[in-house]
C-alpha cells in the first residue's frame, strides 16, 4: 500500500480517533456528524474522514469498509 496523501492537521489526536473509533458502532456512513457525535468538532478533525479513506476503511462515500470493521475486532486492531 503506498504511502496516503491526506493528512491531519492534528496528528497528535489521531491515538484519540482510533480510539473513539474503537469505542463507537460503525455508522451507516462515516460523516462529519458521526465525527462530531465521537466529540470531535473541529473543522481540522474532519480530515480525518479523508485518510480513513486512503487507508482503505472507508470508500468514497463514507461507507466502512472491511479494513474498518476489522479494526473493530479488538483482536485485530492493533495490527
């Protein structure tokens, strides 16, 4: 997998939003509303949505992919 070109402006929150992530059940579609209801409501977290696509957990449209649920699996999400 090559390197993502999203970023965040914030990169020392990102432990936070994966364990958020973690914390909450995967929504219909992953949206600056679902952001904001995990208490990130920032303009600056929602570049978060753009890297979680890149790295393959979401699609275009904000829907989770299997890399997300997999993360979920706290078996799995270390990895």
């Amino acid at each position: 997998m090559p390197l993502p070109n999203s970023y965040v402006l914030k990169p020392s929150s990102i432990p936070a939003y994966f364990d958020a992530i973690l914390d909450a059940q995967a929504p219909e579609r992953f949206s600056y509303k679902f952001l904001e209801n995990l208490g990130f409501t920032s303009t600056n977290d929602r570049l978060l949505i753009g890297l979680l696509k890149e790295l393959g957990f979401l699609n275009a449209d904000g829907t989770p992919q299997q890399r997300y649920f997999e993360f979920l699996d706290r078996s799995q999400s270390k990895q």
